[in-house]
C-alpha cells in the first residue's frame, strides 16, 4: 500500500505515519509528496497556536472520501518536545481515524505504537488524576479501546498490591545477567543466543568476564549502600552451562551482591527444557532461586520441529514434574499465540496440556516477526493465522486464563506482532514476579550484567532514562568485559551521587 502524505512538512512526522500505516497494511509506504501511483492520498490541514487543530481527507483510487477533524488545547509552558508529542498525537489521531474508517479495521491500542501502554495509566496516577478522568483522557488522546483500558487498569492495579512501593523504588537497582548461550537456535529468536556445542572455550572467557562484572557492580553497591529488589538470569539460556558453572555463578552473587537474602526475587529462565536436569535442578534449590521459567512455546510437535526447538513435548511435560519434586515451587511458562501452522485448535490443545500441569505463571506471547530473525529472512515458508483467528486465540487465552484463576499483571507489545496484539503475562494471586513488572513500567534501575544485556539506568529524581548496553557477541565482551562495567559504574555514580543517595 502506498500512501501520499500532503500538507505535512516536518519529516519528523514520516516515521509515526508510517508505524500507523503498519498496523493495517502489510507492506506500506509513505510518501510525503502528490505521488500519481499512491494507493491512498491524505491532505492534512494543521494549524498549531494555542491549540492544535487538524484535520485528514483520505482519498482512495475508486474516488472513495474519508475525513476527520482533531482540535486540543495545548499548555502553554511545555517544552519544544512535549509540545511536538502533542502535534503528533493530533495528527495520529486524524490519520488513524480516516485509516480505520477505510480499512473497517479498528486498532484498539488506538494511535499508540510503543511497547509500554500501561506506563501512560501509571502516569497519570503518579500525577494525582482520578481514575475516571484518567481513563477519558486515555480514550480521548489515544483511541484507546474500552477493552484494552480495562485490561490496563485490571493490571496496574495488580502491580501496585504486588509492590505497594513501586513509585518509591528507584533508590535500589534490580540486577539482569544475561547468558548468551542455548542448545540450538529458534527460528523466531533475535536473543544473543548461540548454540552452546563447541563453544566451551567461549563460555570459560565468559564466565570470566561475567564473575569480573558481579564482583566490581557488587562492590560498588555495597560502598554506596544501595540495595538490590530482584535479579533476574535471562539469555540465552542461563541452564544451557553446567551444573558445576552454575554453581560458582550463584555463589559470586551471594558473595559480591549485598545483602542478598534481602533480595525479593530472583528469577532464573530455564526456558530449554533439554537443559534442565536434577544436578542443576538442585543447584538451583541450593542457592534458594524463587522462580524459574521453563517454556513449552507450544505442545505440538511439527510446531517445535518448525521453529527449531529441539526438544519434545514430553520432555517439557517430564522437566515440569521433575522441576516440582526439586521443589521448584514458582514456574513460569511461556507460551506463544500464532507460531506457523497453528489456529485455534491447536492453540486450545496448547491450553488443554497447560491445565494439566498449572504453572503458577503463564506468559502469553503474540509472534512478532522481528526483523534479524530467520523466519523474518525467510517469511514466505512460514504459513501464519490471519488477523481474526490470531484475535480469536487471544481471546481464548483471556478466557481461558481468567475461568482457571489467572490475573493479567504486565503487558507489552512490539512491533510487527500478529494482528497488532500484545504479550501478557497472567499469574496465580501473589506468584507475579517483581522483576517483570519493574522492567515494564521502568520505574527502576536495571543494571544489565553479561552479554547482550541492556542497562536501563533511571534517574531516581527527575525519571529520566539512560541506556547502555553490553555487546550481544561473546567475543567483543570477552575482549572489553572491563571497559563495559567501568562505563556503568560512571553512570551510576552520576546519577546516585547527584540525587545524595545514602553513600
Ligand atoms: S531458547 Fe530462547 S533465547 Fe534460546 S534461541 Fe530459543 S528463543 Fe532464543
């Protein structure tokens, strides 16, 4: 689909036009000028004072019209940026409006693109507004569905009694450590992940350069005084090393990190159940790990075959039992919604196998082609469910999760995920975990240890965010393991000794 854009000069605007675009077409492309083979043209008229006030005529090639007008007042002391994110917002507001009256489709996260939606509700909490005003504003400003600003409020709700101290967090850090090893690579994944077999020279340097990172952040937190809320092991798969690596990994933490058993949670994803087995099961137990992750994505075989899992169905079923008598007694599952091949039948199987098993938490993710992926690269071999069957299966989960005692507590969405959806994660009552909902709403530091770990500094005064982020190969981290931690703890120093923390 083409589209010619008028009356829109800033180029600024190109890119959220175009992410709009995204969400109904499958290929678009926005031109910013008459374009004579456009598939639609849309003339905006935008006047911006006190108010902004815009409105679209969108025009299709059979003479078909659409038109919606927007005005909004703008305040007056908002800085150029804030100001710019308004005109934005009003000229999404127009465009999605004309976009939807000519698809028939209607977006229900509305104009929003990002990843976080129910960062805007904690927002506006945060700012005092009730929840009433809070929810038109949302719907008013953003499009946003009746649907969907239920679910966000069903899971901000969720977070505050999981963490009644969340707004007042950003005096500690949470830590991440990323493993950047798994047994074979999936089709899907853009993680740092590499196939561990033949590797173990790589893992050694590593290992090394991981434990260097544990012990110097450790240091420095205990010197200033800064306590840890939860740790959080990702990848990769951090069960892809040994039982006996394993063991030293978590003695480091107990070691380096302060006050580790005032930790709140700490999460170890042992996503690959070909890695788990009773040594490291028990590694786990003896250093008290609270939760693990063990993802089935799928219980149809062909589908795992498909995406290059290889493991089986019963291997997930039998890692599960054999996780619960090591006395695992918080295990998360993911799941994913729209992998190739499968519908609501297979979907509903995937749920029917879950019921037998009843994690404490289930992750339900939508498949999002991401684009360094291989089934990205190679989209045509990957027959996937249309918009409504992928609706139709998100709908299932919902229900599902909901008759079986399941709460949704964070969401997130990504770009070029099925039908525009979202991944959520549902839990029993009190097994969320803390870590997830302290990486969505960014209202922490997350100091990112490891390879292809992302650091999230957040400024515990003004909320600010700062990113860094560690390489993603284990070969430029082996090479600049020291440079990399001395660049983090610049940056924490800066931000905790500006806001007089108690050093
Ligand atoms: S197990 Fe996870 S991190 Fe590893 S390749 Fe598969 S999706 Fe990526």
């Amino acid at each position: 689909m083409r589209i010619s854009i008028l009356g829109l000069e800033d180029e600024r605007f190109i890119r959220p036009l175009q992410l709009i675009a995204n969400l109904f077409f499958e290929e678009s492309q926005i031109v910013m000028a008459v374009d004579g083979t456009a598939d639609l043209q849309i003339k905006f008229v935008l006047r911006v004072g006190e108010a902004v006030s815009v409105s679209a005529e969108l025009c299709d090639r059979e003479g078909a019209v659409y038109f919606s007008n927007y005005q909004k007042e703008l305040p007056p002391d908002d800085s150029d940026k804030e100001r710019f994110k308004q005109v934005k917002n009003a000229v999404s507001h127009v465009y999605l409006t004309v976009l939807q009256d000519f698809s028939g489709i209607t977006q229900k996260w509305g104009i929003l693109t990002g990843v976080r939606p129910t960062k805007l509700l904690h927002k506006k909490i945060q700012a005092g507004i009730p929840m009433e005003v809070a929810h038109q504003q949302l719907k008013a400003d953003y499009l946003i569905t009746d649907e969907k600003i239920q679910l966000m409020q069903q899971i901000v709700d969720r977070q505050l009694s999981v963490v009644p101290d969340l707004y007042s967090l950003r005096q500690e850090v949470s830590i991440y450590i990323g493993i950047p090893f798994c047994p074979t690579k999936c089709a899907y994944c853009t993680f740092p992940a590499y196939a561990i077999n033949g590797r173990q020279g790589s893992v050694d340097s590593f290992l090394g350069g991981l434990h260097y990172e544990m012990r110097k952040i450790g240091e420095w937190l205990k010197e200033r005084g800064i306590k840890i809320t939860t740790v959080y092991y990702g990848g990769g798969t951090p069960t892809s090393i040994t039982a006996e690596e394993m063991d030293l990994l978590y003695e480091e933490m107990y070691t380096s990190f302060p006050e580790v058993a005032g930790i709140r949670e700490i999460t170890v994803e042992a996503g690959r159940p070909d890695t788990i087995t009773p040594e490291k099961l028990a590694v786990l137990k003896k250093w008290n790990i609270d939760r693990i992750s063990i993802n089935p994505q799928s219980y149809i075989q062909e589908t795992l075959k498909a995406i290059g899992r290889h493991h089986t169905v019963e291997e997930t079923i039998d890692k599960f039992h054999l996780a619960r008598s090591a006395g695992m007694n918080n295990i998360n599952m993911d799941l994913i919604i729209g992998l190739p091949g499968e519908g609501v039948t297979e979907f509903a199987h995937t749920l029917a196998e879950t019921e037998k098993l009843m994690p404490e938490s289930l992750t339900v993710h939508t498949l999002s082609f991401k684009r360094a992926s291989e089934m990205t690269k190679n989209k045509d071999r990957y027959r996937v469910a249309d918009r409504t069957e992928v609706e139709k299966m998100m709908e299932l989960a919902q229900d599902w999760t909901a008759a079986h005692g399941y709460v949704p507590y964070y969401l997130y969405r990504q770009k070029n995920i099925l039908g525009n959806l979202e991944n959520v994660g549902y839990s029993l009552p009190t097994q969320e975990s803390i870590y997830n909902i302290i990486i969505m709403e960014e209202l922490q530091t997350i100091i990112g240890l490891g390879c292809g770990a992302s650091s999230k500094f957040i400024d515990p005064v003004s909320g600010k965010i700062t990113h860094f982020a560690n390489p993603k190969d284990p070969k430029s981290y082996n090479d600049n393991f020291e440079a990399y931690t001395d660049e983090k703890i610049k940056i924490l120093e800066e931000l905790f000794s500006e806001n007089g923390s108690p050093a």
